[in-house]
C-alpha cells in the first residue's frame, strides 16, 4: 500500500494554471529528511524530487551513530557549474557599455532578454524559469548615482514580461503599464538615482507567477565618492517550488541550494566584506540571514551610510534589501544561513572560510 508521501497529487502547473500530476508527491518534509542523509535525485525528468528512503531510521536524533557534522547536510552530487557558477555570480557585476554624453554626463547601456529556460537549483533537481539573460537572478545592473542608464529590454519568452526597477524613474519608465508582447523590445531610459541596493523584476500579472519564475535581479546604484575599498558580494534569497505545490521545495541564496555549504566562500582575516543583500522569496512572506561568529553593520536599502543597526540577524520581506559589512578577527570556518531552520535544512545555508593573514 502506497503511503501519503508516495501517491501521486494533483497540483497547479505553474505555466499554464492547469492541474497536472506531480509524479512524485514529494513534500518539504521529504526533503528534509532526505537532507540529512544526502539522498536526494529525480524523478523521470520533471524536476520533482525523488527521495531514497532506506536510510530513514538513521536520522533520527535518538540514533547515536548519526553524524551531526553539518557539512555533511545537503544533497550528493553538485549542479553542472559550467552552466551556472554560484560563486562566480557573487562578484558578476555588469557596468554596462559606458559612454559619455555632449554635457558630461554618463551613460550606461544595458542589454537584458526574457528567456524561458530550465534551471538546476539542486543537483539533479531542475525548474522551468523565466529569466533575464537565462539565470536567476538575472545580471547584476551596477552604475553610479546620476548615470544615464539606457535597458533595451527585448522579450525572446513565451508570455508578456516587463522590467520594473526599484529607485526613481517616469511613470512610463516604471514597467507596469508597458507590458512587452512575447517577440517585442522596448527601451528603458532614466537616471540612476538614488544611492543603495535596489531591485529589478518582471512587473506583468500574475506578479506572483513572474518573479517565483525567475524574473528578477540586482540594481546597485554606487555613490559619486565610492565606499571604502571591500569584498563585495550580491546575495540574492529566493526559493523555489518545484511540484507546484504551492511552497517551495528548494531554499537559495543565488538559486542553488547548498552551493555555499559545499563550496565555501573565501575571504581574508581582516578584510571588510560588503554584501548586497535582496529577498525575492515567493510564497513565504519573510526570509533572514543570520551570520556566526560575529556582528554586522546593517544598512537598510543602503541610501544612507550614516545610520546602521549593529547586528548577527535580520530579516527581510519580498522587496527589501540592505548592505552589510563585517570583518573577521579571527579565521576558521563561519556559517550564515537563514534563521527559519526549515529554509536552512532546504538549502539555504552556506559557510564563509575565513583565511589567516601570512606573514612572510
């Protein structure tokens, strides 16, 4: 007899808004349990889950045989990286094609294309998204404050899409009203303004469908008197359901689920390290980030370099976003992940490698 996790369920097709047949009525707390002990494939092609259950007994918490080590949490295997590289996206950061203009001010041009494209957010484990310039996020927009920014946006997906920046812009500027038909272009063309971590996201309804599809990415709008010299890096939380269930099955920051646990990030004892921190989380109404081992300077969307809160938690809503800065003192291994434990045990977890200073 088939148990309730086995049976096939009946869900909502993300691209069409029909009912379909998951075929394999995995849950979160399939997913959980599988994390515990790396056994995580898929099933058929569909980019549902397919979990080993043959070593259920073996994680629980009364088995004292159980490693606890989390490093050894995740999924076996890794996603192809030649596709996508979760590491080399952090520091991805596109200027656009400067020029200068007749009065002295700059000019930044960009080019981002829809794209329909089927996503790894897990080894094995694959979404149907919409991007901008085929990943999730799309590119990192950079640029400093009074630029001249021209998007030539055009649409190669299969449904209307827009662009819709976060700042201050025109009405007809503000991609809502001038959705763009499937094989269409259009020109966004404003000045950057103001200062801090932005966003950028397909504004066409169903706004939910759009941006749990992938349609979203960075704005970071650099002041005219640069920030004091940093590692920077993008993080970008977000999820994704992957039998329609209306919940996600899979937890990110930069999309793939444990990536950052499997490959640390480095940085140096000593140095400042900059994040530009986004949530585009869809059907969880918060998501965190909580760092080990230290405190960071918190700075709300980033306008303003005055004012900071000093702390190892925060959290934010679809849409809010901030920078923070920190440094370590001391070196060894740091995790950071979110302060949900179910979004960490799905994925949402990583570990900074704090590297010693040599002397030499």
């Amino acid at each position: 007899m088939m148990n309730k996790n086995q049976k096939n369920k009946r869900s909502l097709d993300n691209d069409t808004g029909k009912t379909k047949e998951s075929l394999s009525g995995i849950s979160r707390r399939d997913l959980l349990r599988s994390s515990m002990v790396g056994a995580v494939g898929i099933a058929s092609g569909s980019g549902a889950l397919a979990i080993n259950h043959a070593n259920e007994a073996d994680i629980s918490n009364d088995n004292p045989g159980h490693p606890h080590d989390p490093e050894l949490m995740g999924m076996d295997g890794d996603v192809d990286l030649s596709v996508f590289d979760a590491t080399a996206f952090l520091k991805d950061f596109d200027y656009g094609k400067v020029s200068d203009l007749p009065g002295g001010q700059t000019q930044r041009e960009y080019q981002i294309t829809a794209i329909d494209r089927k996503i790894e957010v897990a080894p094995g484990v694959y979404f149907d998204a919409w991007t901008y310039n085929g990943t999730v996020p799309g590119p990192t927009i950079r640029c400093t404050e009074g630029d001249l920014l021209k998007i030539n946006f055009t649409n190669a997906g299969s449904h209307p899409h827009t662009i819709h920046f976060h700042g201050i812009h025109a009405a007809d500027m503000d991609g809502v009203f001038e959705v763009i038909a499937p094989g269409e272009s259009f020109i966004y063309e404003f000045d950057a303004k103001p200062v801090g971590i932005h966003l950028y996201h397909c504004h066409a309804i169903p706004l939910k469908r759009h941006i749990h599809k992938g349609l979203y990415g960075a704005f970071i709008v650099d002041p005219k008197e640069s920030r004091p010299e940093a590692n920077e890096m993008v993080m970008m939380m977000n999820g994704f359901d992957t039998n329609f269930d209306g919940e996600n099955e899979i937890y990110a920051v930069n999309t793939v689920g444990f990536h950052y646990q499997k490959h640390p990030i480095d940085i140096q004892e000593g140095d400042l390290v900059r994040i530009y921190l986004m949530n585009m989380t869809e059907f969880d109404p918060i998501n965190s980030f909580h760092l080990h081992g230290n405190f960071f300077r918190l700075y709300r969307t980033g306008t303003n370099s005055e004012h900071y809160e000093l702390t190892d938690t925060v959290m934010l809503c679809q849409g809010e976003r901030a920078i923070i800065e920190f440094t370590y003192d001391l070196p060894g291994k740091y995790m950071f992940h979110a302060h949900q434990s179910e979004f960490a045990e799905l994925g949402w977890m990583g570990i900074f490698n704090v590297n010693p200073i040599t002397i030499t």
